[in-house]
C-alpha cells in the first residue's frame, strides 16, 4: 500500500459542529478501514490548512472515493497532492 496525505479545510458547517470533530474521525476510520484503507495519523494545523490526514491506501482511487465521501458530509474541503516516488528515494530526487 502507498502512503497519501490529505489537507483538509473546515467549511463554516465544520466549524459550527467542531466539537463532533472526534466522533467525525472515528467514522472517517471506519470509512477508510471499510474501504481496504488505513488512517495513520490527523494533525490539527495552523496556516492555510486546518488538518492533515496520512493514510495507507491500494490505489488513488480508494482515495478519491474516500475523498467524496467525506467532504460530501459539508464538513471538510480535501486536498490529496501526489507524492513524488517512493519514501526511500525521495532524498536522491533533490540530490539530481
């Protein structure tokens, strides 16, 4: 399985209900294990962002569909950048 991160932007419903936050990753866990995949980690973030999401998953597509299905709840905006290469070689990229 791939590692893939996902930056999420509460919406002004998100916000609002804030406090249903635990609850709300709980289900996304289940979401993701239902889906073949596995949420790793959530950081809280300051600056554009207001989260992260590292999660192991088979393919993009278990991602985007994962992806849909949250921020269809009006909670979240997502963002999932593509990783370039796999982690051992990402230090030798910047090294060329």
């Amino acid at each position: 399985m791939a590692t893939y991160i996902t930056l999420l932007k509460f919406t002004e419903q998100g916000l609002k209900t804030i406090k249903e936050g635990p609850s709300r990753l709980e289900k996304a866990k289940q979401l993701a294990r239902s889906m073949g995949a596995e949420i790793k980690s959530f950081h809280l973030l300051q600056g554009r962002y207001d989260a992260v999401v590292f999660a192991d998953a088979p393919s993009a597509e278990v991602v985007a569909k994962f992806s849909l299905a949250i921020g269809s709840l009006g909670n979240v905006h997502t963002e999932t950048p593509k990783l370039c290469g796999p982690p051992g070689d990402r230090a030798s990229l910047l090294a060329q």
